[in-house]
C-alpha cells in the first residue's frame, strides 16, 4: 500500500473532521476532556449515541439541536472527550470510528458477549478476502489490476458480496480506453472492522508474515496456503477462511441472505487461473 493511495481514500473520510477543526481554530477554542461540560449536554448527546444505529459526527449531533439553541463545535467535543474518558474503566468505551463516534463493548470482553448472542464468526472465501485485502490496501483498483495481483479472474459474485456489505464501493473510473470501474473501501468498511481511518490498516512488509497482518485485522487465517496479496504465491489447502470481528454492532452481524451455511462461495462464476496464450501444436494431417 503505498502512501499516495492511503491519501487518496482518506480524504473523504477526513472531510468532516477538517471542517470541524477549522470551525474550532476560528474560534480560538481547543477541545479539553477536562473542561467544565453542562451535563444536560452531555446526557442529550450520550442518549443520542447509545440511540443511533450508526456513528455519530458531530455536525450530526449539533444538528440535533434547535437552530437557535445549537451548541458549539468545541462545546460538543469537550463532551465526546470527557465521555470517552469516563468509559475508558468501562466494559463499553466510546469511540471514534471513520467521521463519527459511538458506544461499543470493548473487545476484550467478545468472548463472553459471543456466547450471550449464540452467534459465529461468518465465513467467507479465501478469493473474497483476498480481493478485499488488494482492494484495501492498494484502491483506488480496478478489477484487472485485482486480476494482475491474484493471478486469476475476480468472480463477479465475489464483486457483489463485498458491495452488499458496504465494504467496498465504485468510486470513480480510470481515465484509459474502457474506463474500468475503480474500487475502493467505505465508511462501512471502516466501521465493521473497527477503524478510525485507513491508516489504522495494519502495515504490510514484504518480511511480515501475512498471518500477523491477518491478527491484527481480526482474521483467521489457516497456518498454511496462504497467499500473499502481493501475489506470492503459496500452496493452498484451506478453501474458507473466518472472518472475525468485534461485538459491538448488531445490525452487521447478519450473514449475507443468499449464501447456505454462512459460507461466501462462487458459484456458476468461477474464477479461471489467467495463463497465456499458448500455441497449439498442428496435427499430423495439417503437417502434411
């Protein structure tokens, strides 16, 4: 992943952030966990983001109030700091995800809350995985440079998993003949696996084994045929891999409606290694 391209996708993400700091430097404020809050605020604003089903910014949360009752930038982020260091001895903690923040139980605590719910960790294939690791790591991509990496043709329904997860979306197209569609990851992306921005991806060496990159992602990888997405190729043996992730958000831990057994397969579409052309040897009778 090179630096250029994290920039690249992170501008829009880092779009609301700046607007909110330029308001807080034309005033001369700087947000202070510390600072006196009025508590009336502070209850509002933790009721709204124990209520919403999404994170919160704080253009949002101001919003919320009447237009002539509006509390400032910095009088709402005084308040997200002084809650957030409130719930940091908590088994919830309050925290920034993408442009936004919200409430979630801390990770630690997932193995407990996993047996509570009764629910599994949902299983995807290796080709979906490693499509959203190129995707991740190197976007703005089109499907042939995805292509290039793996080695092998992207299923159309591995294309389609992925933008039903609100993991990964068009964004653009590239200016060449044809224009191919550009991908790159979203909001929900960032939300689901936990992120503030695209820099929190775990870095990828070329010495770093793919497997610790995995852990820090809260992937399963199996101990061998792993296949680097920087397309080294590896022998292969396990076809599924588990995708895990923290337990703070219900609404995303559905399994995806139109795959049996919680497993993301191609089917009908399946991806064909990419090989050259190769020259057919003329019979016998073509000889003569």
């Amino acid at each position: 992943m090179t630096q250029k391209n994290i920039d690249m996708a992170q501008k829009e993400t880092d779009k609301e952030v700046d607007q909110d700091l330029e308001e807080t430097n034309e005033s001369n404020q700087t947000p202070d966990k510390d600072a006196p809050i009025d508590s009336e605020l502070a209850n509002i604003v933790e009721a709204a983001l124990f209520a919403a089903k999404v994170p919160l910014g704080v253009r949002k949360i101001i919003s919320l109030f009447p237009d002539d009752a509006q509390p400032s930038t910095v009088d709402i982020q005084n308040v997200l700091l002084t809650l957030e260091k409130s719930y940091a001895s908590k088994g919830v903690e309050l925290r920034r995800i993408g442009n936004g923040w919200r409430f979630q139980s801390k990770e630690k605590y997932s193995p407990w809350l996993r047996k509570l719910r009764g629910d599994k960790a949902p299983r995807y294939s290796r080709a979906l995985l490693e499509t959203l690791s190129i995707i991740a790591y190197r976007q703005p991509v089109t499907r042939g440079d995805i292509e290039d990496i793996r080695g092998v043709g992207v299923s159309s329904d591995t294309i389609r998993v992925l933008e039903e997860r609100d993991w990964i979306a068009q964004i653009g197209h590239r200016d060449v003949p044809g224009r191919p569609a550009l991908f790159g990851t979203t909001q929900g992306f960032l939300e689901y696996f936990n992120m503030t921005s695209l820099r929190e991806l775990p870095e990828l060496m070329d010495k770093r084994a793919l497997g610790e990159v995995a852990k820090d992602m809260n992937l399963t990888l199996p101990m061998d045929g792993v296949k680097d997405v920087n397309g080294d190729d590896k022998p292969e043996s396990a076809q599924v891999i588990e995708l895990r992730r923290s337990t703070d958000d219900d609404e995303l831990a559905d399994p995806v409606d139109s795959i049996d057994n919680n497993d993301v397969v191609d089917s009908g579409d399946v991806e064909q290694p990419i090989v050259p052309d190769e020259a057919v040897e003329p019979s016998d009778d073509e000889q003569r």
